[in-house]
C-alpha cells in the first residue's frame, strides 16, 4: 500500500471500527458482528481470551454466540470442563468465515483511507516475476504522481486476470497474455524473450550449442499449466505443432521457476524463456533453439468496459517508457 490513512486503535483481532460507524439498512452488520466473534472464540478456543481480544466482557459474548447458533441453526462450539472446541459444523465453516474477514479488513482499510482523503484506489494483480521486475517501477511513478492514491497489489496466476479484470476486483494485471482476449480486455506487451531449452546437464543435448525444436518430440516436457496460463500454454502448444509434432507433457507447474526446479530434479526438459539462465542452477543448462521463436513474458491487461482514470495515465506512462527503453 502506498498511502495509508489513519485508524482508530482497538483491541488486538476486534472487528473493525465501521462496523459500530456505518448503518447500511441493506447490511446485516449484526451477523458480521457476530461472524467476527465466531472467529475469535474459534482461533482462541476460550471465550474469556476472545472477549479480551475483542474488548467487550464474556456474558454478551456468549450470548452473541449463541443467537448465532440459533440464526445459523447450527451448533458452532462443543463446551465442557475442558475447554472450548469447534464443533464439526463450526469446523466446517470457519474457512469461509477466516476469508470473509480478510475481505472484510481489506474493505474497512479502503472505506478508512479514502474517508481519509484519499483521492482513488487503484488494484494490482501481478505474477511473481513481474512483481519483481517490471511493477516496482510503475509503482514509483505512481507514489511520485498521486501522492494521495493507494494502490493495492497481490500476487496473481495468469488465469486469474481476465476473471478479475471484468469483475473489477483488479483494475491492472501485469501477466503472460497476448493475442484478443475479447470481453473488453485490452492487452499490451511489456517484456518478450526468445525460447530455450532448459535440460539438465547430464541430459544427452546438453552438449549442444542449440537444440532445434523439431528434437524434442519424444522428450517429455515440463510445462506451465494451462490452467494457470492458458494462453500461454496453448502458444507453446501451438508452436511445437507448428513444428511438427505434439509435445509430450510430464508435468504442468505453477510458474517457469517451477518448470526450472522440475528440470534440476531430472523431471524433463523445458521450454523457457532465454533470461531463465540467470536464475537457472548449477545442474541446470538453458540452451538456445536453433529456430528464432518469440515469446511475451510479461504483459499488462486492463479493462476498457471499466474506466478508471489512474489506469488510463499508467498505461499511457508505460507505453511512453516502452518506447523510450
């Protein structure tokens, strides 16, 4: 977060302070409440600990829990001598109850900060590989343009971005996409490699300077999964039929790191970008292709159905400095 506004102080895990400001009628801020006590008593398994975490006494507490229970119509907590435990339907939901309240926290500091003054919030979801690389610099143009704004940022598959961007839960991804995508997705490349080869030094191509596609039908691949990124699954796909022959897919992984470790644990041979050598390990070789094949390894995606002035500077700002690097 770039900017933060300022926050009342409240006992250590109690719910947020717009919970006793706001009265939205069509809100149940009541069962919020109580939601949010369900958890304390959950994560404490005591009640007096969970009353002092949320700065209120024990009777309303237990009392609050057990109108829960009646509204729920559920038995949330097995009490005994011993103790305080969940019971199997509090078990049950109390990881939809521990997402709720990381919604909720997340929404209390975006109310807070622009009652603050703030002037906008802006989402970001990114991959691991340009969160490290090519967000931090838009990020500092940002702080230095709209001091005032506050800008979320979260890690994200590629699959993720489409779905985000026309709920608008993001308002800019920074992914591994190209091509129409269609709903009003926009897309523009940032960041494009040549594709290697990436195979273990003591595999039998190791030894050559470069290895031509057409070689590696009968090898078995490592590829990023194409649930996490289909666009870039099926590219790959795509080009290896192009060349004349389907690949022979042993594992499908989370990230080209991944795809890397798997080669270094003699897993297969993958298809990286030519920059994976300098994160490659000792016993991992990247060797160029013969053929010249082009990859986008990083692009931005935004929603043009949904009009947000910060993101129509930002990709303004981006293009400029593409075109200028």
């Amino acid at each position: 977060m770039l900017a933060a506004g300022a926050q009342k102080e409240r006992p250590e895990g109690g719910w947020p302070d717009f919970f006793e400001e706001v009265e939205v009628s069509t809100l149940d801020f009541r069962l919020i409440k109580q939601l949010w006590m369900f958890l304390a008593v959950a994560e404490e398994q005591h009640f007096g600990r969970a009353a002092k975490r949320l700065g209120m006494s024990q009777p309303p507490l237990t009392e609050q829990i057990k109108v829960l229970e009646q509204s729920l119509k559920l038995q949330l907590f097995d009490r005994s001598r011993r103790g305080t435990r969940l019971s199997p339907a509090g078990a049950a939901i109390l990881p939809s109850v521990k997402r709720f309240a990381e919604h909720v926290g997340q929404l209390e500091s975006v109310v807070r900060e622009v009652a603050a003054g703030q002037s906008g919030v802006l989402q970001i979801g990114a991959i691991n590989t340009a969160m490290l690389e090519t967000v931090p610099p838009l990020l500092n143009w940002l702080k230095e343009t709209y001091p005032n704004l506050t800008v979320f940022v979260r890690e994200i598959d590629s699959g993720e971005a489409i779905p985000g961007l026309e709920a608008g839960e993001l308002d800019l991804a920074f992914v591994r996409l190209e091509g129409e995508l269609g709903s009003g997705i926009s897309t523009m490349t940032l960041k494009e490699d040549r594709l290697a080869v990436a195979v273990s030094v003591d595999h039998p191509k190791a030894s050559l300077p470069r290895i031509r596609l057409k070689s590696l039908e009968d090898e078995q691949l490592v590829m990023s999964s194409r649930q996490v990124s289909p666009v870039y699954f099926d590219m790959l796909v795509s080009i290896c039929r192009s060349h004349g022959f389907v690949p022979r897919v042993l594992h499908e992984v989370r990230s080209v790191a991944s795809q890397v470790a798997y080669v270094s644990c003699g897993q297969g041979v993958a298809l990286v970008p030519s920059s994976m050598r300098k994160l490659a390990p000792d016993n991992v070789l990247i060797r160029p292709l013969k053929e010249k094949v082009t990859v986008v390894t990083a692009a931005l995606a935004w929603n043009d159905h949904r009009y947000h002035p910060i993101v129509a500077a930002a990709v303004a700002w981006l293009k400029a400095r593409g075109r200028s690097s």
